[in-house]
C-alpha cells in the first residue's frame, strides 16, 4: 500500500508531466489539488485586520488566474531554452 505522502507526490508529478506537454487543464487540477495548503499559508500569511476583510478562499480564486499566466510563461521559457528579449 502506497502512503498518502507518496501518493500525493506521484498524482503531483503527472499533473506537472501533463502540463508540461500542454494539457493546460492539469494546472487547475494542480492548482486544485494543493488548494488546502494554499489556504493555510494565505491564512498564516494575513495578519488578522486583512482576515476580517479578505476571505482567503476569494484570495486564492483571485490568483489562481495570474498564477496560471506565470506557469505557461515558465513553461514556454523551459521549453525555448531561455529568455527573449521581450520576456526580459
């Protein structure tokens, strides 16, 4: 019997495998799957005034946008070997 640990990482490393050969839907699976450790470090990262005014699952759905546009840019940029200059 594979342990939760190792198991969360196998499922982890296909979902990179698939992005990676641009399955665009695995980084929301990703992104999906590793919401409840994102909540606890949003959580401890907001002092208590920004927590009574910011729900931190509105936080992360608010990111998860950007965060989508930064991987596909850090995938492109692995894929072509490096930087352009209009990357730069």
């Amino acid at each position: 019997m594979v342990d939760e640990t190792v198991a969360d990482s196998m499922e982890t490393r296909r979902l990179l495998a698939r992005l990676r050969a641009g399955e665009a839907e695995a980084f929301d699976q990703l992104f999906a799957q590793h919401r409840a450790c994102l909540h606890q470090v949003i959580d401890m990262r907001l002092d208590a005034q920004m927590r009574r005014r910011l729900d931190t699952s509105d936080v992360i759905q608010e990111t998860q946008p950007e965060a989508t546009r930064r991987m596909l840019k850090v995938d492109r940029i692995l894929r072509t070997g490096g930087l352009t200059e209009s990357q730069l």
